[in-house]
C-alpha cells in the first residue's frame, strides 16, 4: 500500500497556529512596518508629519501581532484546501 494516506487522523504539524505565527511573525511585522511609511509619507499630503522608519519599526511591533494572526488563519486555510 504504498503511496496511499493513512487512516489516522492525526494534525500535521503545520496546523499549529502559534508555530506558524511564530515563523510569520517577522516577515509579517516588516510588511506592516513598510506600509505604516509609506502612509506616512502619504499623510504629509494632507498636513501630517511624516514617520520615520524607525518609528514605523517601533509601531509594526505590537501592530505585526493581530496581522500574524491573520496571515497564520490564511495559510492555515491554504494548507487545509491543499490537503483535502
């Protein structure tokens, strides 16, 4: 019987939500940090002050977390619809 699925039912390791946030999390913080300078830099247009890059470093921390969260539940779903 080879190369048939098991019977088992058991969870690849990727279903792990928290592992896969944790390999995420970087990738998704940095794509948060790029968007918050550049909206920056788009709300100069109207009168506001820019933000620096580091600035933007510093607010994509805590705001990188509920897009992880997001990001994880999608590639989760994206496994779950290859696996099946």
């Amino acid at each position: 019987m080879s190369g048939t699925r098991s019977a088992s039912k058991t969870a690849p390791r990727t279903r792990s939500l928290w592992r896969l946030g944790l390999l995420l999390y970087p990738f998704t913080a940095a794509a948060v940090a790029i968007n918050l300078f550049l909206l920056g830099l788009l709300g100069q247009s109207v009168g506001l002050p820019a933000l620096s890059p580091l600035q933007s470093l510093v607010w994509a921390l805590p705001l990188g977390l509920p897009a992880t969260w997001a990001v994880a539940r999608w590639v989760q779903g994206l496994i779950a619809r290859a696996e099946a």
